[in-house]
C-alpha cells in the first residue's frame, strides 16, 4: 500500500458474484452496515431477471441495463443511492477530452466518499468490471474485486485508465434510508417486469426474444465462445438469486405467497437449465472464436427453450402478483 494512501475505516470484504455489480454493491452496503446478501441486493434491484444477449453473444450483455434503474430498489434496502454517469465510452481507441473530465468527475466524488468514511461502486476496474472503491493516493483509486477472491494483487488504477465502454460510473451510498417497506416487494417486482419487457435496441434483445437471440447465434456459428461462456455462468446465477428472492418474498407477503412460490420453482428450473448449459461451454470458453461443436449447440438451445418457457410462466406469475391489492402497510 502506498505510504499516501486514504481509506475507508472500516474492513471491506469482497461478496463474490459473476455479477460483479451486485458483487460490489453488496459489498459497499455490508460494509457500511446494511444486512444483505446478493440474493437481497439482484433481487431488489431487478438484476436478478436481467437477461441481454447480442446477436453474437458479445459479453457485454449481462450488463447493458438501466444501471439508474437499479438504484429504485437498492434504497429499500437502507442507503440512499447517489450516481455519476457519464454516458460516453471511455476505453481504448474511445478516449477523448470528455471521457477524461468523466474520470476526473467521478474520481473526485469517489475521494468524497472514502474521506467520509464510505465505500462505494466502480465500474471499469481492471476490465469492464465493477469493483468496490476503499481508497485512493494522489491520482489511483485503491479497491477490492474479482481479483482478490482469485488470489491475484488489486494494483492501484490510476483514475483516467478505468476500462469503462458503456460510460464512467460511480455508485455512492450517502445515507441511512427509511423507505416503507411494504413498498419493497412491489417495487422488486415492478423491476423484474422492466427487466423482462425491456424493448431491444442494435443487436440486442431482453427477455423472452433474448433466448430466441442467444438459440440463432448458436445455430449460426455466430456466438462468440468468451461470450457464451460468460453469459451461461452470470444469467444461471441470476436465475438462482430470482427464484431464492421470490422464495423470500413469499414468506415477507403471504397474501401472495402462493403466487411466488410457484414463480420460485419456474425461476429454480429456468436456473437449472441455464447451469446445465454453463457447464457445456465453461468459463472462460475460446474468446473471439464461434461456437462450433453441433452436438452441443443443439442441446443448449433445446436447454434455452426450456429456461424461456420456465421464465415465462414465472413472470406470468408475478404479473397477477403485481395486479393484486398490496397492503399499505
């Protein structure tokens, strides 16, 4: 550690993910004293029914969202939620004098945060991966990723190098939050129905036309085998926090408790098809090289059909959720 280093106060422990942003947002938020898990924070968030494939199954999917979206959610879980966003891409052959005063921007805001005692969210550590901030030196943002969890050294990242092509990003927590809580359900699952019905834009499709997307870029020997192997292994996971969050809302609102728990095991079976296809084509996969293997193919889109009608009947359940009278309290 460099002798003029500042960092937070307290000790900051890495909550492993493939979705690195729910990763660093648990970690932010345990650390500053939220009891949460990742199921608690994809699940509040809505990234948990997350699911974005591009039509050659670049890897970029697991994280073309509403990253403002997220933040809805996340206040029901006790911090008030502060965002920079530049909106303009800032990685190699895309670095301008714009995309420099963003790093400065959210650089600056980050040394806020840790000189008021708090982590916070950083995308782009590394590589197009969130990370959680814990300090900084004169120029270098200092935190805990991926790459503590594998063992690997965290060097410093000098805060106009941050690898961020959808945009520089920063994600503080200010504040205590007393939100209505018998909001929070309904929220989470307003966000889940977002996630789903997302319109597709380019080459991407959300939802129930992704896994129609994911099943011809396989056919075509068009999915790229980083890709594929990277979104299996992050949308398997997601499915797994869907089907355990909706379990928990069962038992927080048992008006519909019946309703979730069946939307529970669709997400369960969807998360089980979803594995089996991961461990077809386990990470890291070929990277920059299409998916070849027929017999393989043709069993991972039979297992992609599986998980979409499992998808379907589960949000079919959480739209007659959603329409049901909630409690006001």
């Amino acid at each position: 550690m460099e002798m003029n280093a500042t960092m937070v106060p307290m000790k900051v422990e890495w909550a492993p993910a493939w979705l690195s942003w729910v990763a660093a947002t648990t970690t932010c938020l345990r650390a500053l004293g939220v009891e949460c898990d990742q199921v608690d924070v994809a699940g509040y968030s809505g990234y948990a029914f997350h699911l974005c494939i591009d039509a050659k199954l670049c890897s970029s999917g697991p994280s073309v969202l509403s990253w403002d979206s997220l933040n809805e959610g996340v206040r029901f879980l006790g911090r008030t939620t502060k965002m920079f966003y530049g909106g303009q891409c800032h990685c190699e052959g895309f670095i301008t004098d714009l995309t420099r005063e963003h790093c400065r921007t959210a650089f600056d805001m980050a040394k806020a945060e840790v000189l008021a005692g708090r982590p916070c969210v950083l995308w782009g550590a590394y590589m197009p991966e969130f990370a959680a901030v814990t300090g900084f030196t004169s120029d270098s943002y200092l935190v805990e990723s991926f790459k503590g969890c594998m063992g690997q050294e965290q060097q410093p990242i000098p805060c106009e190098e941050v690898n961020a092509p959808g945009g520089v990003y920063l994600l503080a927590f200010p504040n205590s939050a007393q939100l209505n809580q018998s909001f929070a359900g309904l929220t989470a699952i307003t966000l889940a129905m977002k996630a789903w019905n997302a319109p597709g834009f380019s080459t991407y499709r959300y939802g129930k036309d992704a896994y129609i997307h994911w099943a011809e870029a396989l056919k075509g020997k068009r999915a790229d085998g980083g890709g594929n192997a990277y979104s299996a292994a992050c949308y398997a996971e997601g499915r797994r926090f869907a089907s355990v969050f909706t379990a928990r809302l069962a038992k927080r609102h048992e008006f519909a408790g019946e309703l979730l728990d069946t939307a529970s095991k669709h997400f369960g079976h969807s998360a089980e098809a979803l594995d089996h296809v991961a461990k077809l084509f386990p990470f890291p996969g070929a990277w920059g090289q299409p998916v070849e293997d027929d017999e393989k193919i043709e069993l991972a889109c039979k297992l992609l059909m599986e998980a979409q009608e499992a998808d379907a009947k589960a949000m079919g359940l959480l739209e007659k959720v959603l329409e049901m009278d909630w409690p006001a309290g």
